[in-house]
C-alpha cells in the first residue's frame, strides 16, 4: 500500500473505502485484492463533498438502483460506494460498455499497422461473401462499424444470434442506405470489429487487448461471451470490476499515457472520442434536444455527452463517463429503467462539485456516515409458526424441476431441487443476504442472451427471502456479477404449491418477458 493510500486510510478509516461491504466479504481479503489507483478526498482535490452527499441521496430516493460508483478527480478516487449486497471484488456485466473496448482493440491493430479504420469489410472475409455483393456493402469500412453508420435499417444483432456464422449473416443483410451517411445503433457492427481483430491477429480481442491493455491497467479476471464460433461478442459480453472501468477512463482521460508509457496513441483517443456522425432526433422528443445526452454525436463505440464530456455506456446503467474539463472520471454500474435520468442527476449534482471554492474537510466525516451503510432494500420477516421442512412433487414443466423441498431455520432457509439432469441446492438468508453459487437452469442474465454460445453457466448469487404473508414467501435471487435478479415467489394453499419466477429485466425493458412457466405441486415426500 503507498503512501498516499496509507493516509487515506489513516485519515477516514477502512469502511469508508468500501462503502458498501456486506455480509460475507472479508476486509483484509478486500485489502489484498485492492488495485492501484491511489486514494484522495475530495477535499484534498478541490471538490465539494457535500455535493456528493446530495447526489448519493438523490440516488436513495430515485427509481435508479445503483450497484456502484467510483469519482476521480486529477487521476485519484476521491469517492466510492457499492451498495450491498455488490462489493468491489465482483465483475460486473458491462453490456453495451464492452463497446468502448472493442474499440480501442481496433485502435492497437491501426497503431501495429494491422489494418486502417478505411479498409473495406469485405476484404477480411472473402469465403463469407454473399452471392451478390452490393454497391453498399463494397464501400463498407471499417470505420463505418466503428461509427454505427453500416446502412441497415435495423440492428443486426438479433438476426445474426439465430445463426451459427454470424459474420455471414452480417454480410447478407440488406441495406438501406449508403454506408457513412446514416446513424442507427447496431450492435452487429460492433461485432464484426471483433472478427476483423481476430482475423487479423489470431487472438479473440480479450487475449489481444490483455498485454497491451489489461495487464498495464493490472485489470485481471475480465471475461467475455463469444458467439459460436468463438469469437468475442464485441458489443456486449464483457464483464470486469468497478475499478477496472475507473482504470480504463482514466486512461483515456490521460489521452492513452499510464505510468508513463503511452499504452494508447494519443491520436487514437482524440480520433476515438471526437464527434464523428449525428443522431437522428426524436419524431416527438420528451426534452430539447440540446439537453439528451443520446443527441450529442457519436464517436467510435463512444458517446459524445452533454457538459464537453464522453461516455462510454451500457443498458441498464452501465456508464464510464469521461470529464476533460473537470479532469475527472465517473463510473457506474447498475439497473436502471431510465439511463437519461441517471445522467441528469449526475449532470446536477456531480458536475457542480468541482466548482468548489471552499474545501471543507469536515464534509468527509459525513460523507463517510452516509456511503457507510449503502445496501439495497432487504426485507425481514418471521417464519409462521407451522413451518420448518416441506416438501413438494412438481407438475411436468418446461424447467425440467422434479421436486423442491424447503427447510427454514433461524436466520436461514435451504432450498434443495431435483432435476430431470442436475440438482441444485440454495441457501437464502432470512433478513440478510447468504452468498453462494448457483447453476439453477432459466435465467439468461442478459438483454441479448447469445445463441448456442459460451454464457455464464456458475453463477454467484447473495440470496434473501422472507414472508409477505403466512401463505407466501417470497425469494429475492441476485445475480451479484450481472444487474439483475429473479423474484421467485412461493404460494401455499393446503398441500398445494404455487411458484412464479419475475426476472428484473422486466422492469427495465418492456420488450424482456419472462417465460418461465408458473410451476404447481403437491407436498409429499421425496
């Protein structure tokens, strides 16, 4: 630990540095797993706390469910919360965020002389080609993916996932407009940056981008998703620390110079982060369109913001956003039904923090009281009185579950199911969250689950249940390294049984219904 992180300790204690540590996780295994971005107060770097303060209540009482966040200002921490039962050891899935690496993955092939953002897409794949190659897709670049103005009228993505060669289906979708001159958001686009990557340099962009980006940054036990013929998904898929996005914006902040070596070109982050191609407006928008953050240019697999700033970002409230002005750097993951509004609170109480004429030291005191206890709501319960182990044979279903048995103690409840080819097991805290790992089957974890691919099968989970009334228990399932969780919610009626899954992505994308079937069963042994 430097010296500048001794101090910080010293001066406002361990806890405040996670803020948000719950049941489960050890300090000193947290001490030993700490990164080296070095630690300040906001005080110490001209920044108002109590600004901060404002801003960590204003999330409190938002729709916005916060996981966590993480202010620099001059290349230190000056402020950092996760709220349980989140911790900063935990990867966190970063879905459309994974752009911005897959960009910079670009960005080291030009600077190895690999290939030029000009060259034409069709080149790289010529055994792919359709039978007809149209005017539109010969003037296809590189540099066209990069700024989601491919042409298409739609995204690809969802009709690339239901085939096993995706860049071929990619290439044999139609197009609408000339390449270069229309902006839609399109994740295939980002896609096919991966494969030309990985057809250019041999590696999945993951393992290009670890020597030349992840081990400088000392970024370690990021993953990726691949599609089905192993290739990184590019535009969604990754998964890496809190810090880990810190690292990665300060790094593009400092224009590609870390430790002093310039791991990026200075001129690959100006051309990365520089306003390239305007997004059509709103038929009927909800605000002027000087104020939408999603109207302020696009880059390449970056956002132009609001303020002069950048962002790269993600569904559900996955953001690093980049202040050149302030020299600061703001990162956040969560899940959100609302990302504009998670950008304007930032834009109102983070942003006029760094005008701060007079630092009060004292705020830290209140700032470390506040960010202190940061968790997500738990609910407690009793157990009813004539409950402690039942067990039910479930009807056939799609699930493939065969029985379910249920035992409640003090503090704790075990849920043991037997299935057609696995069992599982679960351990829920009553009143706290119980951490653990899970293979329970029917829940992709993701908006855009990928086909026949590599997903995430072991999942780690902190598990919370308890009564909403004496014939209902209710089981709160975070997926503690993705945004979301399951509701599973338990109806006894006799010696009938009632279970409903609800997954959170249906709270935060309308188009996400869960099709998971009600499961019915009868108590009897097992």
């Amino acid at each position: 630990m430097g010296s500048t992180r001794r101090a910080f300790v010293a001066q406002i204690g361990l806890s405040s540095l996670y803020f948000g540590l719950g049941a489960g996780f050890s300090k000193d295994f947290l001490l030993k797993t700490n990164s080296s971005l070095p630690r300040s107060t906001p005080a110490a770097q001209g920044v108002d706390a109590a600004r901060i303060i404002n801003f960590i209540e204003a999330i409190n009482q938002s729709k916005h469910e916060f996981h966590s966040f993480m202010l620099l200002r001059h290349g230190q921490v000056i402020a950092e919360a996760w709220w349980a039962p989140y911790a900063p050891e935990l990867r966190h899935t970063m879905y459309s965020m994974s752009k911005s690496f897959a960009s910079t993955a670009v960005g080291f092939a030009v600077m190895e002389g690999k290939l030029k953002v000009t060259d034409q897409v069709i080149k790289f794949f010529p055994e792919s080609l359709p039978a007809n190659i149209s005017p539109e897709l010969q003037q296809l670049t590189i540099k066209d993916l990069l700024t989601m103005s491919v042409g298409h009228e739609v995204d690809t993505s969802q009709a690339m996932r239901k085939e096993e060669d995706w860049v071929r289906a990619f290439l044999a979708f139609p197009f609408k407009y000339k390449p270069g001159t229309q902006f839609l958001y399109n994740s295939g686009a980002t896609y096919m940056c991966s494969a030309i990557v990985q057809k250019v340099t041999g590696q999945k962009i993951v393992d290009y981008l670890k020597p030349r980006l992840f081990d400088p940054l000392q970024i370690e036990g990021m993953d990726w998703e691949t599609c089905p013929k192993g290739i990184n998904v590019g535009g969604w898929g990754l998964r890496v620390k809190t810090e880990d996005l810190a690292k990665f914006g300060q790094l593009f902040l400092q224009k590609g110079l870390w430790n002093g070596k310039q791991l990026v070109s200075k001129e690959w982050v100006e051309e990365a982060t520089s306003f390239k191609i305007q997004q059509p407006a709103p038929e009927k928008p909800t605000r002027p369109n000087a104020e939408n953050d999603w109207l302020q240019g696009y880059c390449y697999q970056f956002w132009r913001c609001r303020n002069n700033a950048y962002r790269g970002d993600g569904a559900n409230g996955q953001y690093t956003i980049v202040m050149p002005e302030q020299d600061a750097v703001l990162v956040i993951t969560s899940e959100s039904p609302n990302m504009q509004g998670q950008l304007d609170l930032v834009w109102e109480h983070i942003l006029p923090a760094f005008d701060a004429r007079n630092s009060d030291a004292s705020a830290i005191t209140n700032l470390k009281s506040k960010t202190a206890g940061l968790a997500l709501p738990l609910e407690k319960s009793e157990i009813p009185a004539p409950w402690s182990k039942r067990s039910f044979q479930l009807e056939p279903n799609e699930m493939g579950l065969k029985s379910i048995k249920l035992a409640f103690s003090k503090g704790k409840c075990t849920l043991d199911w037997q299935g057609e080819k696995e069992n599982y097991s679960m351990s829920a805290g009553l009143g706290a969250w119980k951490f653990g790992e899970t293979t329970f089957p029917g829940n992709a974890l993701t908006v855009k689950p990928t086909s026949r691919a590599s997903g995430i099968r072991l999942k780690k989970t902190a598990i919370n249940g308890y009564w909403k009334d004496e014939n209902t228990f209710v089981l709160v399932l975070r997926y503690i390294e993705s945004p979301h969780h399951d509701l599973l919610t338990f109806n006894f009626t006799g010696d009938q049984l009632e279970l409903s899954f609800k997954n959170s992505l249906t709270r935060v994308n309308a188009n996400n219904k869960d099709v998971r079937p009600i499961l019915k069963g009868r108590a009897g042994s097992i």
